[in-house]
C-alpha cells in the first residue's frame, strides 16, 4: 500500500488517498451587473469564489471507497473541507455539487470502481473586493 503524504479532510474525517487532480475555478461574482443607456457596465461584486473538482486515483481499499463514497454523498446542505494546495491547506465551506465514478470489476462478492470524481461548490468567496 502506498503511504500519501496529503489527503482530503471532510467534515474533519480524514482522508488519505490518491489525486489524479485537483482543477481549482475561481469564478467573479456578482450582486448586480448592468449596462447603462451609454454602454457603461455598472458591476457590483460579491467576491471571487474557490471552487474545486478532484478526480481521484484508485482507492485499492474497498472500505475506504465506500465511506468516502458515503461521505461525498450524504444528502446535507454544507460540508467543511480542508484540501492540499502549494502553500500548505486550504479550508473552507461548501457543498458537493456532484459525484461521478466507474465500475471497473465485478467480482464474485463485491464491485471495484475507478474514476472517482467530485465537484466542491464554495459557500462563501474566498476573495472579496476591498
């Protein structure tokens, strides 16, 4: 078994597994954005938010898949997450706007999957203008 030096915090339960990737979005926001008669925009933005989707690497433990499966998928409005990053972690809350995966064995007594791959929506911005 190959020991991760970073995992995934959820609702502070760790989670030490593979990343194929982490695709960070920032999307700009706004309260209200508007042309005026001349063809000036009038903007007013909330903030600059910090979205994720994380494609995981094969999790070979079959309990672990399926608690973290269960994790992802519980059906509740917010989710605490702590996440790697260059600089260390990155926390925040938000909730998971989708969980895809892929069957790739079927066994005698049990179902291997692959291609683990969740959306994590940020409730609040990250950035917010000064």
């Amino acid at each position: 078994m190959t020991d991760f030096t970073q995992g995934i915090s959820i609702d502070n339960v760790e989670y030490m597994v593979p990343f194929v990737s982490i695709k960070r979005e920032a999307p700009f926001l706004d309260k209200t954005a508007e042309r005026t008669e001349d063809g000036e925009l009038y903007r007013e933005l909330i903030g600059v938010y910090y979205n994720y989707t994380m494609s995981f690497g094969t999790i070979d433990d079959v309990d672990l898949y399926v608690k973290l499966y269960e994790h992802l998928t519980q059906p509740v409005p917010y989710h605490s997450f702590t996440l790697p990053t260059s600089r260390g972690t990155y926390s925040f809350t938000g909730y998971i706007s989708s969980v895809t995966d892929e069957m790739e064995k079927i066994l005698e007594d049990t179902v291997k999957f692959k291609a683990l791959t969740c959306k994590f929506t940020a409730k609040s911005p990250a950035r917010k203008p000064i």
